[in-house]
C-alpha cells in the first residue's frame, strides 16, 4: 500500500463502501467516503486518527464549513493579504470553546475539537489564508 496514492485508496475505500453499504450524513457508498472530512484529514492532514473530544457547541455534529477564524486573511491570485472580519456568530462559538473547524487541512466545523488523539491539542484557533482564487484580481 506504500506505493499508492491517496486517490487510489480513498478510491478503493468507495468501491468497499458501496458494497459494504456505508452511509453517513454525506450519502452512501462513493460519497460516504469521498465527502469524508475525516478521511481527507487522515491521508493528506496526517492525522492520527479521530478526536475523541465533542465540541462544546457542535457536540460532535459536522455543522458545515466556517471561515473567519480570529487572525484568519483572504490571500488573492497575487499573494496579497486581506484580514477577514468573524462573524458575531462564530465569536460566540469560539467564546463558547469551539475549536473544530482547526483540524489541519480541514475548513469544516467537524463537531469534534482537536486533541491528542487526532493531532496536537489547540489552545487557540491558528488561522490560515481562506482562499487563493487564481482567476480574481482581488477578493
């Protein structure tokens, strides 16, 4: 399996998971795994595994994607920096102890705050750029 590439394996993971019939709340079988958040942390975050630790406001419901983390910037097709205002509704989150959209490699509010067992625990949010649109001048 060494020699193979992520999309080989999260390929035969979707033909095991429509036999096995998989569900999730992304679909079944192909879009089970295709759609997996965790999956895609696991093969290109390198995360160990899945948090054991629930959000306090998620409780371990993926909950879409949230950008706008505190230090987070949109970054344009020429590198240019432009901070980005949260949103009174994620400040209450973040106030409120959500860390779950800061996986490594992940956007999504997974509904789990990472910890040990996932990847290093997060004391604070760590912020990235958002986007890098190549075909806009300026976001």
């Amino acid at each position: 399996m060494k020699d193979r590439e992520p999309l080989d394996i999260c390929n035969a993971l979707a033909q095991w998971a429509g036999v096995a019939n998989v569900s999730s709340d992304a679909g079944t079988g192909y879009l089970a795994v295709m759609k997996s958040d965790l999956l895609h942390r696991l093969i290109y975050g390198g995360e160990r595994g899945p948090s054991q630790t629930p959000c306090p406001v998620h409780k371990g419901k993926w909950s879409g994607c949230d950008f706008g983390w505190p230090g987070s910037e949109w970054v344009n097709a020429k590198g240019e920096r432009t901070p980005v205002d949260i949103s009174p509704r994620l400040q209450e989150a973040v106030d409120a102890g959500c860390r779950c959209a800061t996986h490594k490699g992940s956007g999504c509010t997974t509904g789990w705050n990472p910890d040990e067992f996932c990847c290093a625990a997060l004391e604070e949010p760590t912020p990235g750029p958002l986007s890098v649109d190549p075909d806009m001048d300026q976001l």
